[in-house]
C-alpha cells in the first residue's frame, strides 16, 4: 500500500534514513508500487510485488546515500 506521509514509513527506514532520504524512498516506494502491480511488468512474476516495490525504493536510496556504521545513511 502507497504511504501517504513520510511518517507513515516503516520504522526500518524512519528509523536510519535522514529526512530527505525517506521522502526519496517514500516516492520511489509509491511509483513503483502502481508500476509493479501488474505481474508482466516484474522481472519474476512470482515474486511478490510488496518486496519487489521495497527494492526498487531502496535502490532509488542508494543513489544519493550511503549507509555508514551503525545503520544510518549519509549523503554520498
């Protein structure tokens, strides 16, 4: 399900993300998910498209951060 909010995020990223690392997983995390619910636009149609959003989210994360010691992400 989209989140409307950031602080409707998992504690998992409200918890290690700066601010503006969970608004980019937020609004990668909500594009994808209308992208992936159709099972011919994921590479494994058998994989569920709940993990399949949160991949895509954290990846669009890993452009601009970086997780340092600890668990928490910095800019790169």
């Amino acid at each position: 399900m989209p989140y409307k909010t950031d602080s409707d995020l998992p504690e998992k990223v409200k918890d290690h993300l700066p601010k503006h690392g969970q608004h980019i997983y937020r609004e990668a995390f909500n594009n994808a998910y209308e992208q992936y619910q159709d099972p011919t636009k994921r590479r494994d149609s058998k994989e569920e498209p709940e993990k399949v959003v949160h991949k895509v989210a954290w990846a669009a994360v890993k452009n601009k951060y970086e997780k340092g010691e600890g668990g928490q992400w910095y800019e790169k």
